[in-house]
C-alpha cells in the first residue's frame, strides 16, 4: 500500500476520531463513553498545538496550521521539508 494511500484512510479514521469528539460535547447521552471522547479530545488539541509549535518553520500558510491541528502528524507528513 503506498504512503499516500495510507495517510488517506488516517485521515478518514482521524476524522471520524473527531466526530465522536465534537458529538460527545454536543450530545453526550449519544456518544457511547462521552467522557473518553471528550477526553480524547484535550489530548489530541493538546498534542497537535505541541506539533504546530515544534514544526512552525514547515508551516506554509493559515491552511498548514487548520491541517495539522485536525490531523497532526499525518499532515506535517504531506508538507515538504524545504532546505
């Protein structure tokens, strides 16, 4: 399986990730184990703002920051390294 690929289908579990995250605030009693999500959730936000401050000098623009605040290292991973 290529790596595109393969970040493609960690997006789409990231994604669904943070569906239950923002369902999980907006409607627990839907969410089996809310807290978990929720929990999930600081973790994540938590860790992606830590990969933005490390990484800051691969950030092209406003978009690279939304990305890698949504999917974390698996967008740090589709920016070039520019020397």
């Amino acid at each position: 399986m290529k790596l595109s690929q393969r970040l493609k289908i960690g997006k789409v579990i990231v994604s669904i990730v943070w569906l239950f995250i923002v369902a999980s605030l907006i409607e627990p009693s839907l969410v089996p184990f809310p807290m978990v999500f929720q929990g999930l959730g600081i973790f994540l936000v938590v860790s992606h703002i830590i990969e933005i401050v490390v990484f800051k000098k691969r950030m092209r623009g406003p978009a690279d920051y939304l990305l890698t605040m949504l999917f974390g290292s698996l967008q740090l991973k589709t920016i070039r390294i520019e020397s």
